[in-house]
C-alpha cells in the first residue's frame, strides 16, 4: 500500500524506513501537516498516515474519500524514561 504520511520529522522517516522492507508498504514523507492546504498530496495514494495534532474533520474526510484513501493512520510520541 502507498501511504501518504504527514508532519514527518527526520526521526520518524529513521524509524519507518527501519521497518518498511517488512511490511511491503511505500511511505511517502511531508513534512507539511495534514491541513485543507495540502490534503492533495494524498492523491495517488491509498493511505495516510497523519500526526495526532494534524486537522482531521468533516471536510478533510470528504476529500479524502474523493481522493480514493481507503487507510487512515494516526500516530503520536510517547517519551518513556
């Protein structure tokens, strides 16, 4: 599955790209947040995968559903220690 993944910052790219090969999964990196402005970068994908602090609403779902996403993803940063 191709997903779109939003508000990237260098230390989740290390992380995803560690476990991707697994997976069979293609990320593609933005690190512009989820927004109205830049949903379009989900075109030609099937998935997303956004920042918990990411605008996720109504209209944003609707565009996502036009855009053909089949997969929403939300990921948070737990600090442990």
């Amino acid at each position: 599955m191709k997903i779109a993944c939003f508000s990237t910052k260098s230390y989740d790219k290390e992380y995803f790209d560690h476990f991707l090969p697994e997976t069979g999964h293609i990320f593609s990196y933005f690190e512009a947040k989820l927004d109205l402005d830049t949903v379009s970068l989900a075109q030609g994908h099937q998935g997303i995968c956004s920042f918990v602090n990411d605008h996720i609403d109504e209209e944003i779902i609707k565009k996502l559903n036009l855009l053909n996403i089949i997969r929403l993803n939300t990921r948070i940063m737990l600090r442990t220690g």
